[in-house]
C-alpha cells in the first residue's frame, strides 16, 4: 500500500502577514535620505515577536535592494546578520542569567548600528539652528543609531500585540501608541516613496 504525499497547504494569512512586514519594511527604509536601517527594527522586532529569524533577516536586507549602492547593500547584510548571530547566542546559550533579559539580540542590535555609525555613506541633514550649532555627519548617525535604537524596543512591543493580542482581546494603551508610532513611520516612508 502506498501512502500519498501530504500536501503542505498554504497558510496565506502567514504570506499576507510577510508580504505586509516587507511592505513596511521598504517604506521605513524611504523615511530618510541616506539608507537609514530603520527596517532592521522591524527585523529586530518580528523576530522578538515570534516569527521566524531567516525570514526576518530577508525582510530586512530587502529594502536595501533599492539603493542600487552595493555598499549599503553589504551594509544591510552585515547589520542583519549581526542581528541573526545575536538571536542565535540567545538560543544558544540558555543558562546564563543575562539571557533571560535578551542580552545577546540587544548586544547584536548595538554591534549593527555601530557598524552604521561607522561604515555607511551619509549626507548631513541640514539643520535649522546651523548657525549656532553645527551637527556633523558622525554626531547625526550616532543620534539616528540612538533613535533606531529605541525604535527597535517599541516596535518590539507593537508586533507582539499585533502578531498575538489583535482581535483577541483589548490592547494596552502603550500597545496601541506604539503600533499607531509604526503606522505613522510607514506611512511617512509610504509617501517619501
């Protein structure tokens, strides 16, 4: 007797979901001039909520593809595989105490945005106070590095209540900033793009 092949069906709220991460992922990626890795909190925040790394990572280089500059591209490649080693150690390593915290995705985030401040091509943005003070390239990558940081940590929050709480039961009022915070940086790169 011949047993017949299973057929994996395909989960197409799953594809609609991937498909919705990496449209918002190309529109943060528009929301500066310089190829800003404002996706790679995107990455860093699906992949907090659950989803699986490999295919977080690819959401993440993804934007990068529209530059055509084949160093921000390598960039891209290098911040997200950063982020991928760091959630590997934090697999790998479960009986230390600081990985509890997430301690290596954090230290993989930082070591991404450090090679950011570091390696990639910017134009200082003008600034309107330049008389008085004058922000240098180096001092406005380290303050978006800061801001991507952050941005990282709320974008955490608001997949996770968009990926597990939505339509089940009633968001936090932190949960509901944070995800009204990501919708408005999409729609920002939306309409630069």
């Amino acid at each position: 007797m011949q047993s017949v092949p299973h057929y994996k069906k395909i989960d197409f709220f799953r594809l609609f979901l991937y498909f919705l991460f990496a449209f918002s992922a190309t529109c943060l990626y528009f929301i500066g001039n310089n190829g800003e890795p404002f996706s790679l909190a995107l990455s860093y925040a699906l992949i907090t909520a659950g989803l699986p790394p490999v295919t977080c990572v690819v959401l993440g280089i993804f934007p990068s593809l529209f530059s055509g500059d084949i160093i921000l591209i390598l960039l891209y490649i290098g911040q997200n595989l950063l982020l991928l080693l760091g959630f590997w150690l934090q697999k790998r390593i479960k009986n230390m105490p600081y990985t509890k915290n997430g301690a290596f995705p954090m230290l993989g985030l930082f070591v991404a945005l450090a090679l950011f401040v570091a390696l990639a091509p910017f134009t200082a943005y003008p600034t309107p106070f330049s008389n008085n003070f004058s922000f240098t390239p180096l001092t406005q990558k380290v303050l978006l590095a800061a801001i991507i940081f952050l941005l990282s940590a709320t974008f955490s929050i608001a997949a996770k209540a968009l990926l597990h709480k939505l339509l089940k039961c009633r968001l936090r009022n932190d949960e509901i900033i944070f995800n009204a915070l990501l919708m408005i940086l999409t729609g920002i790169g939306m309409c630069r793009f």
